[in-house]
C-alpha cells in the first residue's frame, strides 16, 4: 500500500495521473479496453471505491468512457483541448502563384529518409495495400499480360470504372461508368479539369491555406489565385465567396470536398449546399479534390459535393493515391457536362494511362478488400493524428493553436504571430526534421507562423520525439 501524508494528492488522484501518462506514452491506446475496476483496484492494491474514485475522474478527464455491458475504454480523444487556428482573412484580390522553387526544396528533403518524415503527406508503405495490389498485378500480368500491353482505351478500364461508379452511388453519387474517367493520379485530373474550365490568365478561388500542390497546379497553368476565408472547423466563408463572384470574374471554385490539406476541415452538407447554390446562381464550375474523402475517422464517410449537387457544374477528382499505392498512379474524374472537353483534354495530355495497373486495381477493387483495408487505415490514422496531437500539447509553447482533424492524416499549428516557421525549419532540418512551413499554402505572404505536421508513417520513438524536439526549438525561437 502507498503512504500518503497529509500534504499528498487524494490516492485516486495519483493512480489517475498513472493511467493518463500511460496514455500519454501511448502503452494504452485509443479504443483499448482498460482493465475492470476490480482488476484495477487488486493491481494497484486498493479499495474498491478508491478504484471508482480513480475511473470517475478520468472519465470526466475524458481519458475513459464507459460503455454499457461492456466496460471502461481510452477515448479517442483523451487530451486537453487546444483551440483552433483562427479563421483566415487573406487579402481580397487574385494574385499570381509563385510556390515552386521552394515546395521543391522541401520535398527534397521529405523524400530522404535520413529526415524524420513529418513533412510529406504520403502514407508509409506498411499501411496501404500495395503488395496485395501488386499480387493482383502479377496475376493480371500472367493471364492478361498480353491481352494488356496495348494503349488504354482513353476513357481507362471499364471494369475499373464500374467500381468506382458502384462506390460513389453509395454516396448518393449516381454517376454511370462511362461518365469516369480514369487519369494518372489525381494531379492530372485537376489538370484536366482545369483545362476546360480556364485560360492562363484567369483567376481561380481557392481555399486559404491550401495544399501547395494545388497551387503548383496554378502557378504551372498561369492562372491566378483568390483566396478565400476559411474556417478549420467550417470551410469556407459561404458570404465571403458570394461576394467575391458578384464583384469579379471567376473562372473556376477548385475546394476539397472533405478533410482539406492542411486544415483537414469537414464541412458539413448543408454548407456545401450553401456554396453550390451561390455558384450555380454566378455561373461558376466547381472543381473538388476529394483524395481525403475515404480517409474519415468516423463511421460516415463525407459526401463530396457532386452528391449533393447533383446537377451543378462540378468536376470531381480523386485518386487511389492516399489509401491504396501512390506508384500506381491512378486517379479519376467524374463530371456530368463537358464530357467531349474533357475526353480530348485527357487524350491531348497522356493518350491514355497504363492498362495493367488499371486492370489489377479493379480486380482489388472487387475482391471486397478495399473496405476491410479502409476500416485498418482508418483507425491507424486516427491513433496517429491522437498521438501526434498529444506530443504537441506536451511539447509547443501553450498559446499555439492546433487543428482538430476527423479525417486525413495532417495537422495545423498556429503560433504566435510573431513566430517564424522558417526558421524553425532551418533549424529542424539542423537535426534531421523535416516539416513543411506555412508559407507554402499560400500564394500570398501569410502563414508565416504556421506549420504543417504530417501523421502519416507509423508511429515509432524517432517521430515522437522529433515532434517533442520541434517544439523545444519553437520554445526557444519565441524566448
């Protein structure tokens, strides 16, 4: 038994503040079952109603919750609260894209794996399904290999986009097999997508911060960028976006349907509504990125916008990239106008993708494996997202804000507005951390006391305390 003096915390206290760190170091994780309250209070060799006292003050910690019948588990969100970064406000007005030069630089060291991997968003090899896709691709190779060394039929495999036609319907998504069509990833799609709906010199709104590659995509077709006020926790400014049509052209809305890089906000059906409504009445496409979509936390994947838009003009883009194998490069769009715009924009850009890998994810695709195969990420996300944030509430300076994500795989910190993030990059990249600064989602000046994190290696000592060591450097960066 523990001595206690009169000075010392209650004992349940203490045997709570046990079960939190260990949470903390992650020996118990999101959704494991804790030990009954009776193997509690025998492990720790106390009363039973110490060992209520210590389970219902972690419960009202949010550490644990109990389940009917079946007992205490971790909670998937057992840390404090961080507030969220702030609402954007961008300057109203398009401007050019210049993000090249230094995106490159960064993933030139994103892709060396000497750098602690926290700054690309490219989930490991051990958490998608390649080599069971590559085992369909041997197959396909032995039986069809010949039948399949050809150039693709431009639209791309029409089992392959059966598959994808019978997914998005049960989202409410009716679009037919020949309304696919399948791209070199998703980066091309959006390529295509923009090439129907604009001319170098247009002006494109855009979420505010955003993924740099899509502002890569921008800068590469001469396009200009509006960004727009977006909310983490919302999306984007419904007002805002009416207001910025009513005032100037716009040639194209390119917004994520779920989980946005880097925000990783989900927003919700009635604002997506809200925004198709504002552009159909200004005439303006929509084109969305729906690569995070799969990748939700909860039980209920986000609908993208062409489910509830059904008949708006919305080009919709995605690819496997994320949950499957980023070398296979496959991806697709679906649009229910600009059918022969889009056909001779693919034609004119790749001829067609690559038949075999086309071939071997439809045979994955209906071997039923995608669904138990999301069902795993999913949860390996999530536990990362959940510790990744832990580390970070333990570790950066208390004033700095973080994201909330309930899908993806990034996160979003905001410091004080005197921080600079590169210079905590140049320090990072001292002692082999890699990162990816705020300033890259914008083609504007700002962000520059952000940062993005990405959760999507598994989780190991190095990355955690590489996380632990950034925010001792963003300590001292701020004395």
């Amino acid at each position: 038994m523990d001595q206690r003096t009169s000075s010392s915390p209650p004992l349940y206290e203490d045997l709570a503040a046990r079960v939190t760190a260990l949470v903390d170091a992650g020996v118990l994780r999101p959704g494991m079952r804790a030990p009954s309250v009776r193997a509690f209070a025998s492990q720790h060799q106390v009363s039973l109603t110490t060992a209520v006292q210590a389970y219902r003050l972690l419960e009202d910690r949010g550490v644990l919750e109990a389940r009917p019948k079946s007992g205490f588990y971790v909670t998937q969100r057992s840390h404090r609260q961080r507030a969220l970064p702030t609402a954007s406000q961008p300057p109203q007005r398009a401007r050019p894209v210049a993000v090249s030069s230094p995106v490159f630089s960064v993933l030139s060291y994103a892709g060396d794996p000497s750098y602690a991997p926290l700054g690309c968003a490219l989930p490991s090899a051990s958490l998608l399904a390649a080599e069971r896709l590559d085992r369909h691709l041997a197959r396909c190779a032995r039986v069809h290999g010949r039948h399949y060394n050809i150039y693709a039929d431009p639209h791309g495999d029409a089992e392959l986009r059966g598959q994808i036609s019978e997914r998005a319907l049960r989202l409410g998504h009716a679009v037919p097999p020949d309304g696919v069509l399948i791209t070199n990833g998703c980066t091309e799609a959006l390529n295509i997508a923009l090439g129907v709906t604009t001319k170098p010199g247009d002006t494109v709104a855009i979420e505010s911060p955003t993924y740099f590659g899509l502002l890569q995509v921008l800068e590469a077709r001469g396009l200009r960028a509006l960004e727009l006020p977006t909310d983490p926790a919302s999306g984007v400014d419904v007002a805002a976006l009416d207001k910025a049509l009513g005032t100037r052209r716009v040639a194209a809305c390119l917004f994520a349907s779920s989980f946005n890089n880097p925000l990783g906000t989900r927003t919700d059906d009635a604002r997506k509504a809200a925004i198709i409504r504002v552009l159909t009445r200004h005439g303006v496409p929509l084109i969305e990125d729906d690569i995070y979509g799969d990748i939700s936390f909860g039980d209920d994947r986000p609908r993208p916008f062409a489910a509830i838009g059904p008949n708006a003009d919305i080009i919709l883009c995605s690819s496997f990239s994320k949950t499957i194998a980023p070398g296979y490069r496959i991806g697709w769009l679906a649009a229910n106008r600009r059918h022969d715009e889009i056909l001779a924009a693919k034609f004119a850009l790749s001829l067609s993708g690559a038949a075999l890998p086309q071939k071997a994810m439809a045979d994955f695709l209906k071997s039923g494996g995608y669904d138990a195969h999301l069902r795993r990420i999913r949860k390996a996300f999530a536990d990362n997202v959940d510790r990744m944030r832990r580390v970070v509430d333990r570790s950066f300076p208390t004033d700095t804000r973080m994201t909330d994500p309930k899908g993806g795989f990034v996160l979003w910190l905001e410091l004080p507005e005197q921080f600079n993030s590169d210079a905590l990059y140049v320090s990072a990249i001292r002692e082999r951390i890699c990162f990816v600064p705020g300033g890259l989602f914008t083609a504007t000046s700002g962000y520059r006391n952000c940062l993005r994190l990405s959760c999507s290696h598994d989780w190991d000592a190095r990355i955690e305390r590489s996380v632990a060591r950034l925010g001792e450097l963003a300590h001292e960066l701020l004395t």
